[in-house]
C-alpha cells in the first residue's frame, strides 16, 4: 500500500512539474510566443487557440513552438512545420486553396442558396394569392 502511495504521489509530482510556467529570454521573445501561439489552434480542443488550450498537447505544442523559435525558425516556418504535421486545421487561419474552398465560401454560399429559396417561395405565394379581395357576401362565420 505504501509503495502505491509512493508511485501516486511521484506521477502528481511529474504531472504538476510539466505543466511549469514558460521561461523566456526576453520580452520580444514572450511578444513572439504570445502573438504564434493565438493563431495556432490546439490540435485536440475545439476552437481554442494554442494559448487558451490547458490539454497536455497544447501544452506539449507550445514547447514545441518556443523550441523551434530559439532554433531560429521564422513565424513562416514554424506554422509550416505543424501543418505537415497537424493539417491545416492547426491554423486559425488557413490559406485559400481548393481543399479549403468549402470553408471559405460554404457560409456565402448557404446565404445566396437560402436567398434563393425564399425568394422562390415568395413568389409562388404571392402567383398564387386571390387577384381581387373576397365580396362581403362570401364572408364565412
């Protein structure tokens, strides 16, 4: 029973320890960190940015991020590394280009296509409604 304690309590230990405040060289480079890592998107959440994540992956990311920025990757390469890796899902926002075609134009899209057809059932009820109001005889109870 003690030694299961003692595995728990060194497991916490190591947990807690990963999750250690980022350390940076400078306040350029915290600027760096901070703007790259709100246009990335954890790979894992849905719709938070690599900042706002508290997953272990995002976490896991943001070291990785910070890694490739103090071997000297550009912003340009460090977001092509993980979107060979992740897809373009990990950006927040992805470049125009045939296979994001849905996701740029889908939403106009859905807008003209429900333009339409509101305006199609507008007129056929409107083709279809009496040419002359009802005489006051023809009024039913």
């Amino acid at each position: 029973m003690k030694r299961l304690l003692l595995v728990l309590m060194l497991l916490l230990s190591t947990a807690a320890s990963a999750m250690e405040p980022i350390k940076f060289a400078d306040d350029a480079e915290e600027a760096r960190f901070r703007a790259l890592s709100a246009e990335l998107r954890c790979v894992m959440c849905q719709n938070q940015s690599l900042a706002d994540s508290n997953a272990q992956i995002a976490h896991d990311l943001r070291m990785q991020v910070l890694a490739l920025m103090r071997e000297g990757k550009s912003d340009r390469e460090i977001k092509d590394y993980l979107v060979a890796r992740y897809s373009d899902f990990v950006l927040y926002n992805p470049p125009v280009r045939p296979s994001t075609w849905l996701l740029w134009f889908g939403p106009g899209l859905i807008l003209v296509g429900g333009a339409v057809v509101l305006a199609v059932v507008v007129r056929k009820r409107s083709g279809s409604a009496p040419a002359a109001p009802p005489s006051e005889d023809s009024q039913e109870w």
